[in-house]
C-alpha cells in the first residue's frame, strides 16, 4: 500500500476504529491511543497490508491487543503495589532542602542542570559533559554562571555562601 492509499485508509477508518475500540474497551482516551499506535504500526508495515486483505481488520486487532497488554501492564503493577504494602512514611524536606529547590527554579534550565549534576549528583565536569552533551567549556561556563546567580538568589538567606565567612569573622 502506498502512501496516498495508506493516508485514505487512515482518514476513512480512524474515527470509525476508535468508536469500536472504545465500544470493546469502554475508555475513549485509551481507545484513541491504542488506534493510533496500531496505525504507527500498520504505517511501518504498510507495503505488507493489502486493502482487500482487510488492513482495518488488522488494525483494529493490534489496537485491541495493545489495550490488553497494557491492563495486563496495569494489572502487574497494582498487584505488585499491592504485595509491598503501604509506603513507609517519608519525612518531609528540610527546610534548607526546599530554600535550595526554591533557589534553582529561578535560574535557567540549562544551568540548572548542571549544577544540580556537578554539586549535587557529585558528577565531575567532564561527566557532567557527557551526560548534557555539552563541550566541557560551555559546562563550566553555565556552573559558573549558576554559582553566581545562587549565590545572588541566596544572599542574606540561611544557605548564603557568606554566612560561613560572617561567623568566622564573629568568632575570630
């Protein structure tokens, strides 16, 4: 099947599949994405699919095993949760921990990235590197610039670099 064939199967069967779909699984949004990846499919293999040999058919069967697999997904996954019982409670975040968090969104992502790789994921410049896919230059320059911009974000708070080098003084 050809492109142009491929395209008019699709228009003239899509909506008709989901109503079916939908019909079999009772769920319209799953219904929807389970059709639309058996089309990805059918697109993948659509010089095998003969329209007289009943290409909707074939679709509207990988759409159907598709929604199975994922209840049986599903299924695995409560019952799993279901053997590990109740989560253990988690202690809330210090308060430091969500200055710090607080502190990251407002700087850019690109730099974000990076320090939180570099300080707080202990990676070293050249790892941090190869994980963004970025020259070791340009990482070094974001942690650079990020240091700073933390550093004028956390000023006269409780996580101020300066705070150390104040006591020291206080004490001196």
């Amino acid at each position: 099947m050809g492109e142009q064939a491929f395209d008019a199967f699709y228009a003239g069967s899509v909506g008709r599949l989901i109503g079916q779909l939908y019909a079999m699984i009772g769920d319209r949004a799953e219904a929807q994405d389970v059709v639309q990846e058996a089309f990805v499919r059918a697109w993948e293999r659509r010089a095998a699919l003969d329209k007289d040999g009943a290409p909707e058919a074939w679709v509207r069967t990988v759409a159907y095993r598709l929604a199975v697999s994922r209840w049986r997904r599903v299924r695995t996954s409560l019952t799993f949760a279901r053997r590990q019982g109740p989560p253990s409670d988690v202690p809330p975040p210090d308060d430091h921990h969500v200055l710090l968090v607080a502190a990251l969104k407002q700087i850019p992502a690109a730099q974000r990235r990076v320090v939180v790789l570099h300080h707080l994921c202990d990676l070293e410049v050249k790892q941090v590197a190869e994980e963004t896919g970025s020259p070791v230059g340009t990482v070094k320059a974001q942690l650079s610039r990020g240091r700073t911009a933390l550093a004028r974000i956390l000023a006269d708070t409780e996580l101020d670099p300066r705070a150390d080098r104040v006591s020291e003084v206080e004490r001196g």
